[in-house]
C-alpha cells in the first residue's frame, strides 16, 4: 500500500533543494559548510524541512536548583517520541531543539530522540542571559566575555558533556529592552565564539531595541548580521523586522500557535511584499517535557505551521517556492556552519 504524502511533501514536490553559500566565509574550523546534528554533520541539502525552534525538555528550576537526574531519559522519550514521529509525518526532516545548558539541555536525549523517531535534531552551546538571570552559572558574572567564550568554543570543538555530540548553534538570551552589562557581555562572547566556530548565533530577544543593540556589538566584533537570529521577532513591528531584515539578520518568527496564524501570515505578508523572505524563519516554539509537572506536564505539539499556516499562507498567494524559502532553504542556510563576517 502507498505511504500517504503530507501537505507539506505535496506542496514542495516539485521545487528542487537548493542552498545559498553567498557572504559566508569558509575557514579551517570545524564542520565547515556542515550542519551539526546530535547524530553527525550533513550537507545542508539533506537538512530538509525544518523546524527552527522547538523544545523536547525544560527545565526551569534555575541553576541552583538545576539537577539533570530530575528526569529519566526513558521517560522523556516515551513522552515525546509520538509528537516528535508526528512530524516526520508531515513531512519535516529536522527540528532544531533550541533547550540551552542548564534549562534542561541533554544531548544524550536528543541523540536517542533522533535514532527512535528518525527526525535529525540540532542542540547547541552557550548561556541563557534573560529571566533576571536565572539560569547562568557563577562564571557568567565573573569571567569576560573571550573566557566565556573559551568555554562554548571547547564545547564546539571537542564536544558536550564529554560525549562525542557537538551543537549546531549558539543560543544565549538577554534581557528585554536596552542590554543589560551581562546581557552584552553575552553578546561579545557570542559574537568571538561565532568567529572561532562559523556556529550561527540564535539569542532569545523579543523586542527590537535589544535586537540591534546585538546587530551593534556583532559588527564591533567583525560579525556580520547574517549571523544573528533574532529570535522571538513575532511581537516587534513589521517596520523593525523589515529593516533588521534588510540588514541582514535573520528574523525569527518563532511563536506560532493554533491562535496566531493569521498574525503570522500578515507579518509574512508584509516581508514578502518587500521581497525579504530569504532572511525569515518560522517555527513554534512549542513541546516540552516539564520535570517539575507530573508525567511531564501537558505537550503542545509542533503541526501548525503544516496543518494551518501553510494552507493559510498558499491561500493568501503565497507559492509552492514561498513555502519552499521559508521551511527549507532558509533553515539550511541559516544553520549551515560558515563565519559571516560584516
């Protein structure tokens, strides 16, 4: 009997993977014009539709509370796996798992995820700044920024928690509004460790003033804004996505749920309309298994975006090459390990 095609495969069977290389800089690092996996690097033409911010585990006790036995692996999987093989199903090839060091990062996890359901994931290094700075260590306080940085580039470098797993990106977060002193030092060590590593940067921000303040201190570092993710874009104006946009960053619209989607397709609309949709990108940030909660708590899953947005988007005049931009080739490109200089 033939496997049924999703609506997104439907869509996209015609348009021919494609990945665009343009004012990235490929040196002697590691995984060079590679995407990272839990499971090993790839081309980025086999990166496939892609989900670029989703969560499989949280946790959200803090650092001083943070203890990783607080959760089973078997469990969690268990838990997951039916959400996560959901999405094979319609089509989707990687989700990009955006859960950093200490708020329940677990390479491990993801690997095993990754072989049970087939779906390619992508962990990452770094430190999440924002939550009145809940989740960072002590050495977030007391070291520079290149100390810092020393530490995620090791981690790019040599692996993560000893494990031969390597991460696919940065994430870090900063505070709303004008950054903060840790939150620019987060930035500066982003910005050393993109140039040690090629490893896009992808910082939990929100509204815009926090956005170019980082675009600032990227292109002070001689990083340009084809590094940045601006992630959590979706409450910013479509004045702010289109001139971050135009510069260069990567806008990352990131929220999308069941409620949302004709926000979602306005804001789509007005970027395409200024022939920017080749630095958007669009996922959910949704899951997640919660410790804290008993069996995990309850799971949002991750088919809006194939079951809802995409229908809305092609009805609106969106086009097969549209959806194509915005779920392939933008992921690839965005991922796609290469230093970006400004």
């Amino acid at each position: 009997m033939m496997k049924r095609r999703s609506f997104l495969e439907l869509t996209l069977a015609s348009i021919p993977l494609a990945h665009s290389t343009a004012n990235t800089h490929f040196h002697d690092i590691p995984f060079a014009g590679k995407i990272v996996t839990v499971t090993g690097a790839i081309p980025p033409t086999e990166l496939g539709v892609t989900l670029i911010h989703e969560h499989v585990l949280v946790d959200f006790s803090g650092f001083h509370s943070y203890d990783p036995n607080r959760w089973a692996d078997d469990d969690v999987i268990q838990k997951m796996l039916p959400y996560v093989r959901s999405l094979t199903e319609e089509g989707c090839r990687s989700l990009v798992d955006c859960t950093p060091n200490y708020l329940g990062r677990d390479p491990a996890l993801l690997r095993e995820l990754s072989k049970a359901s087939g779906l390619q994931i992508i962990t990452n290094t770094g430190y999440y700044g924002g939550s009145d700075h809940k989740y960072l260590p002590p050495q977030a306080f007391s070291e520079s920024a290149e100390q810092l940085a020393m530490r995620w580039i090791k981690e790019a470098t040599a692996g993560l928690d000893a494990m031969d797993i390597y991460p696919g990106f940065v994430k870090i977060s900063v505070n709303p509004g004008r950054l903060s002193e840790i939150s620019r030092k987060l930035a500066s060590a982003a910005a050393i460790t993109h140039l040690a590593s090629g490893l896009t940067i992808a910082s939990h921000t929100g509204p815009a003033v926090a956005a170019f303040e980082q675009l600032a201190i990227l292109k002070e570092h001689g990083v340009g804004a084809a590094a940045f993710i601006w992630v959590h874009a979706q409450g910013a104006t479509s004045d702010d996505h289109i001139r971050a946009a135009k510069a260069g960053a990567w806008v990352s619209l990131d929220g999308l749920t069941d409620d949302n989607v004709d926000q979602y397709s306005m804001l789509l609309g007005n970027l395409k309309r200024e022939n920017l949709l080749s630095r958007v990108l669009v996922s959910h940030d949704a899951g997640w298994y919660d410790p804290a909660k008993p069996n995990g708590g309850t799971v949002r899953g991750y088919t809006t975006l194939f079951r809802k947005l995409i229908p809305r988007l092609l009805a609106s005049g969106f086009s097969s090459s549209d959806v194509h931009q915005l779920t392939v080739t933008n992921p690839a490109s965005a991922f796609t390990v290469a230093v970006r200089k400004g």
